[in-house]
C-alpha cells in the first residue's frame, strides 16, 4: 500500500471542529482512503473511508483534495470521547491482496481533547 | 449493535503454557483475522481465515495457530506461550476482501507472559 504521512500529535477544545490531516502524495487512481481511530486500550474502530468524493457519517467527514494527495478528516464538534489516535491508511485491491489481507496501520495521529 | 468479542480483556499466563484467546463476530462475515499489536511496531498479521476451516498464515505465524470450526468463531492458540508473546492480541472481521469494505475489531486481549 502507498505510504500515508500524519502529524504525531493534534490539540482540540472540547465541542470546537478538528480536521485532521493526511498526506498521501504517491496515491494510485485505485487506492481508497481509509481512517481508524483507535481508542485507549480498545482494539480499532473504522471511522470512514473514500475514493475521490468527500463523505459524510455520522461520525465524521472525509474531505479529499481534488489532485487525491491529501485528505482531511473532519470531527465536527469534538468531544472527550474523541482522543484517540486516528490512523489514514491506503488500500489497493491488488497490493491488499499481495500483502496477504493485512492491515498496515501506521503510527496515525494522536488527537487530545481539552475541557 | 454489530459485534466482534474477545474472550479475555486481559490475560496472564506462565511461559510454556497452551493459551487459547477466542473470539466471536455476530455480522455472519465470511473473513476473520487474528493481528497482534506492540509499541513501535503497529499491527502485525497472525492469521486470517476466509472461510470455515480454512487459514492462511499472515506475517508471523510462528508459534501460534489458529481454528475456525464454525463460522462466527475463530481462535488463536498459542502452543507453548513464551514471553516474546507479551502483546495485545486483536481480532477482525470482514464481510468480503474487498478495499472497499471495513473492518471490525474486537476490544482486544493484553496478554502477559511471565
């Protein structure tokens, strides 16, 4: 899979928006861009994930630049539920299927929420 | 509420023991995983299975094993649990193996060997 480069470490204020970045920059046509957070001491949690459209959940925005080399995603109004470390990762039929089915989290970045 | 449950939260076992870690997916997903997590090194494939009974080996393989005797369960047995195998252990599952499709994961299991 390409490789996906985050910031270490973010900063939020409770119910303020956070818009956590994510620089893909050799992104194939066919790559789909992934987002996990995982909180403390619980296994992964999928978030959202798109190919060139922005998305919406329920639980965040996907926005993605129009060249596909970065992302953004978006937690409208974050709470203290939200800390977590969030991982972007790309995922390719062909190398998914290459690399045995495995998911390869980076390092993501880690989202602290203030009172 | 879909769910993926682990057996243990947490675990403590003696080096040389058998360790069975279970875990359960209540989406009738046909792929299931067993990865295990450590500092530094992110996550690490163990096994996957696609289909009842059936098992490919992941990344590190060595020193565990894994059944799928039934659809919803897939197990990951440690033969003889040395301290190397000191992690969190986590499970996964898929509907299909396409990109496009997510991942569940379990809670996870902090084994610690002594």
């Amino acid at each position: 899979d390409a490789k996906t480069t985050q910031p270490n470490s973010m900063e939020s204020n409770e119910e303020e928006p956070v818009h956590l970045p994510c620089n893909h920059s050799t992104i194939s046509g066919t790559d789909y861009i992934h987002w996990y957070r995982q909180l403390p001491s619980q296994g992964p949690e999928y978030v959202i994930h798109g190919l060139t459209s922005n998305v919406n959940n329920r639980m965040a925005s996907l926005a993605i630049a129009e060249d596909r080399k970065s992302s953004t995603l978006i937690l409208h109004r974050a709470t203290l539920r939200d800390a977590a470390v969030y991982y972007c990762i790309l995922r390719d039929e062909s190398a998914w299927a290459n690399s045995g089915y495995a998911l390869n989290f980076g390092k993501g970045t880690s989202l602290l929420v203030t009172p | 509420d879909v769910k993926v449950t682990q057996s243990s939260r947490y675990l403590v076992k003696r080096t040389g023991e058998k360790v069975f870690l279970e875990c359960v997916q209540d989406m009738d997903h046909e792929n299931m995983f067993w990865y295990r997590q450590d500092p530094g090194l992110g996550l690490r494939l163990i096994y996957f299975s696609y289909d009842v009974k059936m098992k490919e080996k992941g990344d590190i393989p060595e020193g565990y094993s894994v059944s799928r005797e039934k659809k919803e369960r897939f197990s990951l047995i440690l033969e003889s649990a040395s301290t190397n195998q000191t992690s969190m252990y986590l499970c996964a599952s898929t509907r299909s193996l396409r990109v496009n499709t997510e991942a569940f994961f379990g809670q996870g299991t902090r084994l610690t060997v002594v």
